[in-house]
C-alpha cells in the first residue's frame, strides 16, 4: 500500500508538500524554499485529521499523539479527502469505544 498524494504545483511550483503512505505509517514532506521537513508518524500515534476547505484547494491537519500538528497545504479537495480516509482507515480502534464495540 505505497501511495502518495503531492500538493498542487499550480499554487506554489517550488514547495509541494508530499503525503506518502505505507504499512505502518505515513511520511509528511514540508518542503521549504531550501530544505524541508520529513515527518514520518506511526497509524497508532495519530489521533486526528482535519481539513480546511478553500475556494480550490484544501489544507490538510495531522494531530499526533504527544507531538506538535502537522500542516500540509495546497492539497485538490479530492486529494485531502482520500489522504483523510486513508489515514482514518489505518489508525487503530478508529471508530470503536473505550470496550472495543462499535459506536453508535
């Protein structure tokens, strides 16, 4: 499960922000206009995902666990929805209460 989604070259050509996902995690390429970070953050440290909406392109939250938020920018709406779902999908006891059961 190797995908990768890069922020709109249309918006900002130099720093494209990169979401690559694989088995146990997920790598959060910041680039900057010289340099960048890379954040690579477990499915099991992340307890939430937020998306801002703009006009034509999205801006993607990543809150870890016991570490400071992650913001991505210039994601298609499309592009942030699925890395949202993505993440969701693969985080653990997403969706379940504190007894292991499904919520209502």
């Amino acid at each position: 499960m190797a995908e990768i989604f890069r922020s709109s070259s249309f918006k900002d050509p130099i720093k494209r922000d990169e979401v690559e996902f694989n088995d146990k995690g997920v790598t959060f390429r910041e680039k900057k206009l010289i340099g960048g970070t890379d954040n690579f953050v477990f499915y099991s440290d992340i307890s939430g995902v937020e998306i801002d909406n703009g006009l034509f392109f999205s801006t993607v939250r990543v809150i870890p666990r016991a570490r400071p938020e992650i913001v991505l920018n210039n994601f298609t709406k499309g592009d942030a929805r699925r890395i949202k779902e993505l993440i969701l999908q693969n985080v653990p006891h997403y969706g379940s209460d504190t007894f292991g059961g499904p919520t209502r």
